[in-house]
C-alpha cells in the first residue's frame, strides 16, 4: 500500500486549519517572535508550540532566524501577514451580517 501523496496546497490548507497554527501566524502578523515569548502570548506550553511551529515551518508559512543562541520565528513572506488581514476583515464582514434575508426560506446561515 502507498502512502498519501499530499501536494503544496493541502499542507498550506492543513496547517491553517489548526487554531493554533493560525493563532500562531496572527502573532507573527504583528511581530517576529521568540518561542517563549509565543507560548506565553498564546497561553500554551512550549512543547505544544513546538509541534505546531514545525508544522508551520515544514509548510513554508514561517521561518527561523539564528540570532546567538536563539531562534526567531517570522512569517516567511510579508504578503501572508497581509493576505490574513484581508481574510480577517472578509471574516469580520462575513460575522457582522452572518444571517442572510433568505435564510428562512433557503435553509442556510
């Protein structure tokens, strides 16, 4: 039996479907940022972040940066801090009118 091929775009779509990860990538919007100080930002332990970090750096959302002895994480390209704010406002849009005038009859929202 062969395992599952998975092409670039459902690593993307599986790393962003954890809240975590995309709580991850939200943080990293604003800043880079030291696992540490992640962790404590997002309210988990270190361990936990790890495993999550790993996936969104195999995935090419983010990268490290050696500064000493440390490791900075940022988001790999400027563009993705820009495309989650526009998916965070198209979001916000969505959730402010959330049910539409139809529901009743369509079934839906």
């Amino acid at each position: 039996m062969r395992g599952l091929i998975v092409g670039p775009r459902t690593r993307h779509h599986h790393s962003r479907a954890d809240p975590i990860r995309c709580r991850t990538l939200l943080a990293l919007r604003q800043a880079p940022a030291y696992p540490a100080d992640l962790a404590d930002t997002l309210g988990i332990s270190r361990t936990r972040l790890s495993d999550h970090l790993a996936c969104l750096r195999d995935c090419g959302l983010v990268v490290t940066i050696l500064d000493g002895r440390r490791t900075r994480y940022e988001l790999a390209d400027e563009r993705l801090g820009h495309a989650l704010e526009h998916l965070l406002a198209s979001v916000v849009a969505v959730e402010a009118d959330s049910i539409c005038p139809d529901a009743a009859e369509k079934g839906c929202c």
